[in-house]
C-alpha cells in the first residue's frame, strides 16, 4: 500500500519559519501519514491554473505534541498561517485556545478547521459536514429523517452526532465503551437534544427496541488495526438499512466485512475525508474546491484505484 511520504514538520521547524506564500498545515499526532497535504496541495494547483493568487499557496504537515499546541497555534498565527486543519488529538484541546469558535464547536467539543483572523483562531468543524456528504455520495442517504446508531462518543462522534441532530435524524442511539465519555457526550448534545433526544448505550449490550433500518455508523477506532474485531456484532441487532464506517484504513474494516456478508450497502471513511477536506479549502479560499481532484490525490496517495 503506498502511503503519504513527506516527513511532517517539526515545532523547531516552525520556531524559524520562514515562508513567503500563503501557508496552510494540518496538525496532530501522530501525523505522518495525513492524506491532507497531497489532497490540499492537488487542490490548490488546480486553483492555480486559473486563480493566479492560489500560485503561492501551499498545504504543510506539523507534527506536534498535545503539550506543544498552545505555543504552536501562538507561532502557527504570528508566522502568518493563513489556516489549519486539525488531527488527533488536538481536535478537542485546540477549543479554549480559540479566539472565537461556531456555537457548534462548543457542543461538539471538537473542531477540525481554523482560520486565521486578526486575533487569534476562528474555529468551526466540517467532519459532520463531510459525514452528510459522504453518507448521500456512497449510500444514498439523508441523514434527515434516518434512523442512526452512531458507535462512539470520541471527536468524530461527537461532530457526527451535532449533524445528525442538526439535521432533525428521526431517531439517534450513541454507544461507546467507556460511560463517562458517552455520559459527557450526552450532556453536551443537550442544546440540540429537542425534539428528539438521543439515547446512550454500553457498546456491548446494544438496545433491545432497536427498529430495523438503521444507519450504523462507526465512530469508534476500533477496525485501524486490521487484525481489530468488529465493535458491534450486525447480527445481533435488526437488519440495518446500512453501514458506514469511517476508517478508510484499512479500506474493509471487520465491521465492514459482516456487512458485506449480510449483503448490507456499506461504504468506508474515504469520502467523509475528501469532502471534510474540500469544505476547509472552501472556508479558506472562498472558492469551490475542486472535489474530484482532492478524490484523485487522495486514491494516488493510498494506492487505490
Ligand atoms: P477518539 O480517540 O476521539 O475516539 C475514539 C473512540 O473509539 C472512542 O469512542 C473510544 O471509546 C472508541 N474506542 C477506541 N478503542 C476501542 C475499542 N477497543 N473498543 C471499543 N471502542 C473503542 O478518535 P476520533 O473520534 O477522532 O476518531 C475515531 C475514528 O474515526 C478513527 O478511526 C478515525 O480515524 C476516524 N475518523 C475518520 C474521519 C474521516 O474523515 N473519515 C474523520 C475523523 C475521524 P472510549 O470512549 O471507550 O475510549
């Protein structure tokens, strides 16, 4: 599998930077192998060709440590970056280092996308956006008036369920493994819990009036590792209408297969990918993002067809 090879860059690197275009950088831990700079890169060349502006911007990955975000996101805006997209971890620590953040970051806790204002950080979050998309491309599915079982309560859940309520689900249960993030999960998605609040169960005893035709969506990291189970046994609940599971690597996660093998529609997190990336460029450049070259970069980069 061919992978994302630039070497991320360094705090130090970013102490003595020192660059005369526009700069963009994703920024986590680990980074390395980030799909964002060859989707944004492929994206911003495009741009170019017609938009002479867009000729000296570039996308850079950071590596950082959680410890290192203050002071990161400090030089990020005195060296001038123009935006950031944000990985794991920092996703949930970078919210009180916002100067101002959409209402929504502040429920979900998580955001995934700043900009640069004269301040500080601007922050918003586009995986729920990405997810919606994602969902209607792959599945045919509107996440308005579906039934959803979201597995997860981490910061990929908790931006799936904000768009999930946002967009009136006609029902949403959330497991997870650990009942102190599901429980403060709960409590965050109070705000939008009107009219139809979302249900919480252990991940291992999912509910047992579960109507047939969900959507089961996997927030959870459970599948990264390929030899990983599958966090909830599709078996053991009513047939769903379908399967989404947002790792994309590996590309077939053990979730994936039982649906498969069911004979269930199903598809990865690759899309939610592309198209969480495409509105971060939307929201820096002011121009539509050129989706199906992000597509493109991002299959060459994993060796896709
Ligand atoms: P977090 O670390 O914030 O959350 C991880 C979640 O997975 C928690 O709910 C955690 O439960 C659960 N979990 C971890 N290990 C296990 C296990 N062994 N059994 C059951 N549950 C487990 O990660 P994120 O929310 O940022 O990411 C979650 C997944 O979504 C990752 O695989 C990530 O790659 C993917 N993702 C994909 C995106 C895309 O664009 N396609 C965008 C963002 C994320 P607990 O609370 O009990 O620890």
């Amino acid at each position: 599998m061919s992978v994302a090879t630039e070497p991320p860059l360094t705090l130090a690197d970013l102490e003595h930077w020192s660059f005369a275009g526009t700069a963009l950088a994703v920024v986590g831990r680990p980074v390395a192998h980030s799909l964002s700079p060859e989707m944004h890169n492929a994206a911003l060349a495009q741009l170019a060709q017609t938009q002479p502006r867009f000729r000296d911007w570039r996308y850079f990955k950071f590596d950082i440590a959680p410890a290192d975000l203050p002071r990161a996101l400090q030089l990020f805006h005195e060296k001038k970056f123009h935006g950031l997209n944000l990985t794991v971890p920092h996703k949930a620590l970078a919210v009180e280092l916002l100067a101002a953040g959409d209402p929504l970051v502040r429920i979900a806790g998580a955001a995934n996308t700043l900009s640069r204002d004269a301040t500080g950080w601007r922050g918003t979050n586009t995986d729920g956006y990405g997810l919606a998309t994602a969902l209607r491309e792959e599945l045919h599915i509107a996440l308005a008036d579906a039934p959803v079982l979201l597995l997860g309560a981490g910061g990929a859940a908790r931006a799936a369920a904000v768009e999930c309520l946002q967009q009136n689900c006609a029902a949403l249960w959330i497991g997870n493994r650990s009942a102190a993030s599901l429980s403060a999960l709960m409590t965050s998605l109070h705000p939008l819990s009107s009219p139809t609040p979302p249900r919480g169960f252990d991940l291992h005893h999912p509910p047992a009036d579960l109507p047939a035709g969900c959507l089961v969506v996997n927030a959870t990291s459970l599948g990264l590792a390929p030899q990983d189970a599958t966090p909830l046994d599709l078996s053991k609940i009513p047939r769903p209408a379908a399967v989404f599971d947002m790792i994309y690597r590996p590309p077939l996660t053990a979730l994936l297969r039982q649906a498969a093998a069911l004979g269930l529609a199903h598809a990865n997190g690759l899309a939610m990918l592309i198209h969480q990336g495409a509105r971060s460029l939307e929201i820096w450049t002011g121009q539509p993002a050129p989706v199906a070259i992000m597509q493109s970069a991002a299959h060459r980069a994993l060796g896709t067809p």
